[in-house]
C-alpha cells in the first residue's frame, strides 16, 4: 500500500490488519510453542521428529505457529512461510538440526530468535 499520512487511511490499514488478526485466531489453527531457554540462549528450537518418527512442524495440523519467547513476546506465523523460512535458514548455514528436548529424543531445528524474523 502507497504511503499516504491521512488519518482515514492510517486507520484503514490498521483495521485491515486488525480483522485479519482476529480471523486467524477465530478461524484458523493455531499452534502454541514455547521455550524456556530462549531468552537465555537466544535462540528457538523448533521439532520436526520425536523418537525417530516425523513429528513438530512437519506433522502438525495447524495454519500457523505462534512460539512465545517469553512471558510477552510471541512470533507468529503461518507454518508454511515458518518451513520455508527454515529450509532457507539452513540452505545458508544459519540454523543447525540438533537433537533437544526432554531426554533429547526430540530433532530439531535451532536458530536465532532474529533469523525467524529477518532470516
């Protein structure tokens, strides 16, 4: 959208962007992960296999991925951009596939919080 520094077409855009919040939350699956060491680490984990066996980003069901950092800060976005945004964060060795979680039964994909949003 051109910018244009009116008040009608400010509000506009944020309703725009307000409406399409709310129907992805009313709408849409939305699955919620979390990460007790980002913050410490700086950096996110996010499972595609449990035990050997395809699990994570790659069996979920849901339309998109909200990963809370902490207490007040969430990233979100649609599980196809998040993969996406994975293979390229590999392709370009800014992301390492680690073993994690409980007993580190758990593979995954680590990067840095920065690199899912600027990656």
């Amino acid at each position: 959208m051109k910018y244009n520094n009116d008040f009608r077409n400010d509000l506009e855009f944020g309703q725009m962007y307000e409406t399409k919040f709310h129907r992805m939350l009313s709408e849409k699956k939305v699955e919620v992960k979390s990460d007790r060491q980002s913050m410490d680490t700086g950096n996110v984990f996010i499972e595609f296999s449990y035990k050997n066996e395809i699990s994570g980003i790659l069996k979920t069901e849901a339309d998109y991925y909200a990963y809370y950092i902490n207490d007040e800060t969430c990233i979100t976005m649609s599980v196809k951009t998040l993969i996406e945004k994975i293979r390229k964060l590999l392709n370009v060795n800014n992301a390492q596939i680690k073993s994690g979680g409980d007993g580190y039964k758990s593979r995954g994909v680590v990067t840095k919080i920065g690199n899912l949003l600027y990656g």
